[in-house]
C-alpha cells in the first residue's frame, strides 16, 4: 500500500512539474496594432514582475495592479473619465505564446502581440 501511495505521489509531482514548465510568463508589454480607423498609435500594456500595470494609450483607464488566477487575467484601476470609479476588468486568457496574448471578455475578443 505505502509503494502504491509513493506512485501516486510522485506522478502528482511530475505532473505539476510538467504543467509549470509549460507556462509562458505573461510580464513583459503587450501592444494591439493601431488599426486604420482613426486610432493613433498602439494600445496596450506593461506587465511587470511586481505586479503594477503601465497603461498605454488606454485613455480614461488607469491601470494600477494586475494578476493571474487560473486562466484570468484581472487588471485593477481606475477610470478617470466623467464619472470616476475603481475597477477591475476579469479576462480570461484565450491563448497565450512568445509573441501573442488574446484575451476574451463578454463576447469580445483581442489579440495583443509582445514588444
């Protein structure tokens, strides 16, 4: 019984092993191409290691902190526009590679690429 307990254990371990392995780092900023229609210059992020957030070109949205959990992405801030508020947008981690995150949220989806 107790060799038995031992396999199982340490199949746990390798799997754990494995899975962490395979995760890409999401620290690093993250950028959405300017596209024709009117939006000057790229729209993103940085993640950094510390877990602050630099916003870039968001407008009203001031990113201040950001974490995983699972396979959400939570952006916390604030919203500076008219009628200012704390937030924190939930984002659930479609794909993450080297080079590209996607995110989804209500029905929307986008696809940042990594600078």
């Amino acid at each position: 019984m107790a060799k038995h307990l031992r396999i199982i254990a340490l199949c746990g371990f390798m799997a754990l092993l494995f899975a962490s392995c395979g995760s890409k780092p999401l620290e690093g900023t993250w950028v959405e191409p300017a596209k024709e229609d009117g939006i000057v210059g790229e729209i993103g992020f940085t993640l950094l290691k510390d877990g602050s957030v630099v916003p870039i070109n968001m407008g009203y949205s001031e990113f201040n902190a950001w974490e995983k959990v699972g396979d959400k992405l939570i952006l916390k801030g604030q919203y500076t526009g008219t009628n200012p508020h704390d937030f924190a947008d939930t984002l659930r981690i479609v794909e993450l590679t080297d080079t590209e995150l996607t995110l989804e949220q209500a029905g929307y989806t986008v696809t940042y690429q990594r600078k």
